[in-house]
C-alpha cells in the first residue's frame, strides 16, 4: 500500500514539473511600447540647450550660478 502510494505521488510530482517546465518554456517575454520607449530615451543622452541664472551655488556647465534650467522634450 506505502509503495502504490508513494509512486502515485512520484508521478503527480513529475508531471507538475513537467506541466511548469512547459508553461515556463512556451510562454513568450515581450516587452511593452513603453519600456521601448524608456530604452530610447535613455539611450539618447541628455539635451545640451540649458540656460544659467544668477549668482549662486550650482554649478552650470563650469559656472557658479543661482538658478540652471535645461529643456526636456517629451514626444
């Protein structure tokens, strides 16, 4: 009786792994619009228009300045 049961459960356990190792393999990674989108913004590095303001203490482009502004395009 001990032995039927423990095949029984021998084979309910390699067929779940058999049935995760499927569902795991056929299962397809895309990804979405967005992290494409993030990828290319990334990837195109920062903008150089900037403007500086002031008097101050940050930095701007080598200059001690008050205030820094830089232009960001959403698209």
């Amino acid at each position: 009786m001990k032995k039927r049961v423990l095949a029984v459960v021998i084979v309910l356990v390699c067929l779940g792994g058999v049935a995760c190792i499927k569902t795991l393999s056929t299962s397809s990674v895309g990804l979405p619009q967005l992290a494409f989108d993030n990828i290319e913004a990334l990837a195109s590095g920062e903008s150089d228009t900037y403007r500086c303001y002031g008097t101050g203490d940050v930095d701007c482009h080598g200059y001690k300045v008050d205030k820094m502004y830089s232009d960001y395009s959403l698209k």
